[in-house]
C-alpha cells in the first residue's frame, strides 16, 4: 500500500482539489482530535514530556471556549493511551502498511497510531474511529495522505486488540521477553531489565508491565503544619491514601488545581511512594543531635517541601540543593510558606559548597532513567537506552559517596531512585559501600509501616502492581566513622 497524492489538475466545482465535476468537502476540524496530534507531535519533535505539554494546551482549548471537561478527558485518554501501547501499535500498524514503519513519516505515523488507539483502545464506534482520523489527516496532512491513513486503519479495524496480539507477538514460549515486550508495549530492554529487578515467574513481570499501562491515580499530599487529610478529604472526589498518614487519592477527573489547599500551596501533587521515602528518612533512628537536614537533589520540590515541613515539627532546617537553576527555582516555589526555617540553594551535588559532615540526615534521589514512573511518563520507555545507565551510574556513586562525606557521623543518609533497575540501586549501594568502610545498612523496611511485600531487605523496593505506587527504591545507611 502507498500513499497516493491527489492528481494534479483535479478540481471539483468550488476549483479546489478534489474528483472532477464533486464539489470539494472542506475537512471537518476536531478541536480534541487535533490538541491531541499536537501534543503528540511535541513528545516525538521535541522530546517533550506529555505532562509538560497536554496542561497548557488543555488550558489554551478552554480559553478559546467550546471546550469543556469530556472534551479534555477525552483528549487526555488518547495522548496518553497511544504513548503507553506504542510499541503494540507499531507492530500492529506494520502488518498493516507495505513498507518498513520507519519510512513513514513521523506525522502519518502519530496519526495512525491515535486512530489505531481509538480502535483497538476505546470504546469508540469502529466507523466514528476511523472516520475522526480520516479527517484528522485531511487536515493536518492533506487529502492524499489522508487517503493512505484510511486504508490503513481499515485493515487495523478486521481485527480487535487481542486478535492483532495474537498475530504480532512471538509465543512467549519462543521468546519470551520478546512477547512481554509487544503484548505490554515495552521496549524488550526495559522488559529484561524490570524482570531482573522483580526476580520470580511469569505472573509478577505480566502483573507489573500491565501496571505501567494503566492510569495512576493522581494523589495529593498535605504538608505537615499547612493542611491537614481532613481538609483534603473533604473535596468531592477524594478518599484517604493508603500508606503515607499525609496522601489524600483523587478519584479519576479530580482536578487538583480546583483544590484550595493545592492552590494554596499548603499541599501538592505527590505520589504516595515518593512520601513514603521522604517519611522513612525523617523517622530513620538517628545517635545524637537531629537540627540539620539536606535534600541534595531537590528538584522539583516534592519531597523537599514534605522534608521542610517535618523538619519545622521538630526544630530542624532544612537545606533544599538543586544543581539546575530553573528546577532551583520549582523547589523554592514549593517550600514557599513553610513554618519553618529552610534554605534553597543552585548547586552541583558532586562539588558541594558545605563542610564535611554537616547534616543529621541527608537524603539524595538521584537523577535516574525513571523505569518505575512509566505510568506517568509513557513516551520514556521509548525515549531512554541501555546506555543511558552509562551515563548515569558514575554520577550517582558519585551522589551517594557527596551524602555520606556530607552526613556527621552516627547520622543517616537516604540513597532513593525512581527506578528498580538494579544497575541503579543495589549495585550503586554495593560499590559506593566497598569505599566507605565506616558505614552501614539499616534495615528500612520498618519505617514504612503497615506496607506489605517489601521483600527481604535491609532496602525497599516499591512496585506499581504491589503498592500503586511508583516504583522508588530506597536504601537507608548511618555513617559509623
């Protein structure tokens, strides 16, 4: 099949392109359909994140008017349902097409992978799917591409999402990863990778790619001494976290920008797994004085202002270190307000500007390949590689051994990643201990209480099919000497 342009010298009666002696159709614009190609356009041209663009496009739509709550629900649920099942949708959409997919320009492709979505995706009409992105294409791509997206998405309709899988995806007895990889819509890589981390059989793996695919719950945190749960819990759409004694759950379509306490900025957007480790270093046992707190990388706030919060419980300051002004920034706006003392600065962890043993307790969430937030940032499955552990690995060593030179002894450092893969928790961990004699271990598993299935230990990992958490790695260790 190929793409076949409008024969040059066609016009209908109106003198526009079209079948000589048919009037010319003008394609119908889809406000929701067209935001939605945009913000997909953004993530591939721009390597955008989808929660950075789809807000301000979001906003801009209901300004214009016309626009209301299901039209953004709407838009929301294709962005993001094409970002997650992308890989399924390539496989599919090959099968369907007489050429390698990567001879499709990127733009047919965004377009044929919305209709696919809303095909194999949603409930929406077989006919309504494939005539909104028949339109869509005529009129972001012209009548002619719009033509090859029709065929296409015709073949793509023969069959529904379980029926394609079965086509696509090698046996799993053949290659296992391989299948995971095409029924979940994850890089193979990634597959291997989380596989490694959970360790186990065949149901963990399937019951963990199936939780990266569905839509996380967006949940609030009410910051100790600003808001309390019972504030929280008292708009229409909330109910009670389940671990952390400060998460407030959103039910799906809560907005938490029409939250007072959010506006405010007495509480924030916060996943519940990146509470419970701001939670277990600020209760971790400590010897002797507990006045000094460092979050050393603080970007973009959340966990800082968590930090903040307690640390002004209980008489203690908090130093909040962002290396990126800009993110330097979004700490600051985060802990504006807080009851107690608190200090943000702009600086490179690796090349701290305090003394040696400075703190009681440091916490460093380094900068990592985020596997364990692929719920929230789909397109990262595909942005990231094998060699951005390359990348990453020698920084953070060099992170955790700046906490422990920053911690006095007999105080604790909180090493967290959002990511399981082992590359970038225990074998961090492992290899900066080997150079760091005067330390060790505790086990964090009892701070985080009434948590279930955290493993044997002396670290946490959190999983999305466990906890409904994202999956945040923690290991908390006390300088000795």
């Amino acid at each position: 099949m190929s793409e076949q342009p409008s024969r040059p010298g066609a016009t209908g009666k109106s003198g526009k392109p079209g079948k000589p002696g048919k009037p010319y159709r003008r394609p119908q614009k889809d406000p929701v359909r067209i935001l939605a190609f945009e913000a997909l356009r953004a993530v591939d041209e721009r390597d955008a994140y989808a929660n950075l663009v789809l807000p301000p496009l979001l906003r801009k739509a209901r300004e214009k008017g016309g626009f209301d709550g299901r039209d953004a629900a709407l838009a929301t649920e294709l962005v993001y349902g094409t970002l997650r099942r992308q890989g399924t949708y390539d496989a599919i959409i090959a099968e369907c097409v007489d050429r390698p997919l990567r001879e499709v320009d990127p733009p047919v492709l965004d377009v044929l992978s919305l209709g696919a979505h809303q095909l194999l995706g949603t409930r929406i009409p077989t006919h309504a799917a494939v005539s909104a992105t028949v339109e869509l294409a005529r009129v972001v791509l012209g009548d002619g591409r719009a033509k090859f997206v029709n065929a296409v998405l015709r073949k793509v309709a023969q069959d529904d999402l379980d029926g394609w899988v079965a086509k696509v995806a090698p046996p799993y007895d053949d290659d296992p990863e391989d299948h995971l990889a095409v029924v979940h819509s994850h890089p193979r890589w990634v597959v291997s990778a989380l596989w490694d981390s959970l360790g186990g059989g065949r149901a963990g793996i399937e019951r963990l790619l199936a939780a990266d695919n569905e839509r996380p719950e967006v949940t609030l945190v009410a910051r100790p001494g600003r808001a309390t749960t019972e504030e929280l819990s008292r708009e229409e759409s909330a109910a009670p976290g389940r671990w952390s004694p400060y998460a407030v759950r959103l039910a799906e379509g809560g907005e938490p920008g029409a939250v007072d306490a959010v506006r405010e900025g007495r509480a924030g957007v916060q996943d519940e797994g990146s509470q419970l480790v701001a939670l277990a270093l600020a209760n971790a046992p400590l010897e002797g004085r507990d006045e000094k707190w460092l979050d050393g990388c603080a970007g973009p706030g959340g966990k800082a202002a968590l930090l903040a919060a307690l640390a002004a419980e209980r008489g203690a300051v908090l130093l909040a270190s962002e290396k990126q002004p800009h993110r330097a920034g979004l700490v600051a706006k985060a802990l504006a307000g807080n009851p107690g003392p608190y200090q943000v600065i702009a600086a490179d962890g690796t090349r701290p500007p305090w003394q040696p043993g400075s703190f009681d307790r440091v916490l460093m969430d380094v900068p990592c390949t985020g596997l364990g937030a692929l719920r929230r940032r789909p397109e990262a499955r595909w942005r990231r590689r094998p060699e951005d552990l390359e990348q990453f690995g020698p920084l953070q060593r060099d992170l955790l051994s700046t906490a422990l030179d920053s911690v006095r002894v007999g105080g604790v450092v909180g090493y967290a990643t959002c990511s399981p893969h082992l590359a970038e928790t225990r074998a961090v961990v492992e290899d900066v201990l080997k150079q760091w004699p005067a330390a060790e271990l505790l086990d964090a598993r009892p701070l985080f209480p009434g948590v279930p299935e955290l493993g044997e230990g002396p670290d946490v990992q959190l999983w999305p099919h466990v906890h409904g958490t994202d999956a945040m790695y923690l290991a908390l260790i006390r300088r000795t000497g």
